[in-house]
C-alpha cells in the first residue's frame, strides 16, 4: 500500500509546470530527492530499523518543509507534509 501512496501523491507533481528555467531546476532537484527517498523507504522496509527511521523521518522533513523558492512547488509540498499522518497510514 505504502507504493500505492507514495505513487498517488507524485501525481499531484505532475501537475506542475514549472515555466521559469529556476522553477525548472528546483523541480527537477525535488522529483529527484523525492524518489531517491521513495527508493530508500523501500529498502527500509525490507530491514526496518530504529536509526534508519529516524534519519528517513528527517530526510522527509527537510523534502518537504525547506522551501525551494519555486511558489507552486512549495505549496504542494506543504500539502503533503500536512497529510503526513494520513499519508503514513496507507
């Protein structure tokens, strides 16, 4: 269920479109911390331990409440953060 989710949510990326070639940049930077996380919490559950989840717990604060200065971005980001609890239980 957990790749339901994460898979779910990339979808409301998607939907940005970043015009400027600085909006472009912070973009491309996020989907790529995105799912290079979304490949660590894969591998973390295949061997679930209590200092990995809590170096994902602040890798996924930083993600997602370090504002990239791309507007649309940072919303969508701030979104997600704020359904976190009903994001984990999926």
């Amino acid at each position: 269920m957990l790749a339901l989710c994460w898979l779910h949510e990339a979808r409301h990326y998607k939907k940005l479109r970043p015009q400027t070639g600085y909006a472009q940049r912070r973009y491309s930077e996020f989907t790529s911390q995105l799912w290079d996380y979304y490949r660590e919490l894969l591998a973390y559950r295949l061997a679930p331990a209590k200092a990995e989840a809590h170096r994902l717990s602040k890798r996924f604060e930083r993600i997602f409440k370090v504002p990239s200065g791309y507007e649309q971005l940072d919303e969508r980001k701030a979104l997600t953060f704020a359904g976190t609890k009903s994001f984990w239980r999926c």
